[in-house]
C-alpha cells in the first residue's frame, strides 16, 4: 500500500486557524511545525511518537528529533529543527542585551536559565559578568559539553571580564540527567575559578546549577562559596607571613 501523498490540506488548514486561536495542544504544536517540512502527508504518528518520547518537555524536543530513530522523520526535518533550535538559543542570548537587568538574588538568574538549560541534552556553561551594582553587563556561553561534563577554562572567563570591566561573576551550568547536585569536578572547578578571579579583584558571588523541575543547587547557599573564600584568605595569609 502507497503512502498517502494527499492528507488533508483541509486538516493542516483548520489546525492552524486553530492555533491562531490558541485553542492547540503541545502534541498538534508538534505536528504543526512537522506540516511545514513534510508535505501533504499525515504526520500525526510522527507528531504523537516524538511527543511522547519528549514526555511533555519541548526542550527535549530538538534531541529527539536529532538522536532518535522515528519513521518518517529525514535530515531534511532535522536540519528543520535544527534551525529552530539555533534561533531559539541566540533568542534567549540576546535576552539580557540592552536591559538594565538586576541581579537580586539566585531566583532572578535560574527563571531565566531555566528556559535556556531545561532539558538539553548537553551541558553548556554560561557566565553573567557584574557590574558594581550587580546590574548584568554581559551574558556568555562560555563552553558546551557532553552529556555529563563540560569543560570550564578560567583564563577565558577572567579576560573577558576585564574586556567588559566586570567586578564579578555568576556561574551557571546544567546537567542533563536533572539532578543538580555538584560533582567532584564541579567543586573543584568551583574553587579553583574563585582563586584566579580573586588574584584579579573579581569576585566569584555564585555558581548554580540547573536541574529539572526548577531545581537547582547554589554553591552560595550550600556554605561552599564563603568556604573557599576563606581558603583563599588563609593562602594569602600564608604568602605574606612567609
């Protein structure tokens, strides 16, 4: 049997008049956006099946479409999608740009990382660079990982503070698997970007991590901040009694 080559254009016609109504779920979202790459064909199995592998988190929706093997679903729709994705991504880049933006507390930082992190496949590392006021000067994806580790340099960090006059920073990062909680690495990391900012007169004031669900660690929080901030102190004290 042939694959059916005329599906309703009277079908895609409705669903759109509908979604201009706001009256379409997240899975006819799905099959929407699929219409406008696969052509005169019922895409409602495709839509159904990637939603369902999503479990109702859009944000997984690019690494379904991108890892998964669906019938139906060619490079054509991932490049497609893939498109979607990059504009998505530098959309919410540009997000800070040309706006006072305050930084009052970790919650200001995590509603907005949360749209950018929730469900990515990777870890990707971002820094906010601080002026005096903690009003944001620059926001930057500073690396993009594996699905377990990302890869954290802060000699790039610490110029391109200086480039921007920064007089601190806030670190933030994801992990894919939605727990936040910080690994060996992650404290090490951690301490070791504290110490370098801090031989430059910037301060380190946090480093979050985005979970799923809106949770999320805060190094702050959890005494590690200000612990290795008197390490350092002690170090420096150490350099001048020698």
């Amino acid at each position: 049997m042939g694959v059916k080559t005329d599906y309703g254009e009277g079908h895609i016609k409705r669903l759109k008049e509908r979604f201009n109504n706001g009256a379409v779920s997240r899975q006819e979202i799905v099959e929407l956006l699929l219409s406008y790459v696969i052509k005169r064909r019922d895409v409602k199995p495709q839509a159904r099946e990637i939603f369902s592998l999503c479990g109702d988190n859009f944000r997984r929706l690019f690494s379904v479409i991108d890892n998964e093997n669906i019938a139906g679903i060619g490079e054509e729709t991932k490049t497609f999608f893939r498109v979607i994705k990059t504009f998505l991504d530098n959309y919410a880049k540009d997000s800070f740009k040309g706006k006072p933006f305050q930084v009052k507390n970790q919650q200001d930082i995590i509603e907005y990382f949360r749209a950018v992190c929730e469900g990515a496949d990777r870890e990707a590392v971002y820094a906010l660079f601080l002026d005096a006021k903690n009003k944001v000067i620059i926001n930057s994806k500073i690396s993009e990982g594996t699905l377990t580790q990302s890869v954290v340099y802060p000699r790039e960090i610490i110029k391109t503070g200086i480039k921007h006059g920064a007089l601190s920073v806030v670190l933030v990062h994801n992990h894919p698997s939605g727990d936040p909680a910080p690994s060996a690495g992650d404290k090490r990391i951690t301490k070791r970007l504290l110490f370098s900012l801090k031989e430059m007169d910037m301060a380190l004031l946090d480093h979050l991590i985005v979970g799923s669900g809106g949770n999320y660690f805060s190094f702050y929080d959890a005494g590690l901040i200000p612990e290795y901030s008197a390490a350092y102190r002690d170090v420096e004290e150490e350099m001048v009694n020698k």
